[in-house]
C-alpha cells in the first residue's frame, strides 16, 4: 500500500460506464495504466467498479505539472475521446491536493 507526499496531487475520475465495446474499454484502460506508469511523477492508481457502471478512479502525481503533462499525453487525449464517444455516459473529473497520507493493514 503506497503512501504519497504532501504537495503531491490527486486526479480523481468519477464516471459511469456504458454498455458498449466491454473488451475496447478493458484493453484502453489496461493500456492507459501501462503508460501512465512511464510517466514523469507518476506515484500510482487506485480504481473500483460497481455492478451497475459506476467507477471510480484515482491517479496520484508528484505535481500538478506532471497530472498536466500526462492529460495533455497524445495517446491519452486520443483514448479519453474515445471513451467520450463509447465508454462512458458521463463523468467528472476533480484534481486536489494531497495534505497528508497514511495507511493501516492487518
């Protein structure tokens, strides 16, 4: 389990899905983790699905500039365009700041 920095930033991704194209969406999303992960500042993902589309995702970046640099990515505009038009039925996206973190397991 990671912990991440104060100042570090944290893009959460509230979405539903569509029916439509489940192995596209599986494959672009596997993909769009594989290059978020080669990244400059990228620190990590969390992500949770629901049976009925709902999702959440979080991806966790050293600074803002690095949350910037991986939205502007190529691939990644081209991907999000496509869940735009197939994938999702809506979503919202908000960035905030991390003040602190801290985890516990058994």
């Amino acid at each position: 389990m990671n912990t991440f920095p104060p100042g570090a930033v944290a893009v959460i991704f509230v979405n539903r899905r569509s029916e439509a194209d489940e192995p596209g969406y599986s494959a672009a999303a596997e993909a769009m983790e594989r290059a978020a992960e080669r990244q400059p500042g990228y620190l990590g993902i969390d992500s949770v699905r629901a049976a009925d589309g709902q999702g959440i995702t979080v991806s966790y970046w050293a600074s803002e500039e690095d949350a910037i640099a991986w939205r502007d990515d190529v691939d990644h505009a081209a991907t999000r365009a496509k869940g735009r038009d197939r994938w999702y039925d809506s979503y919202r996206l908000v960035v905030a700041g991390i003040r602190r973190d801290y985890a516990w397991r058994r």
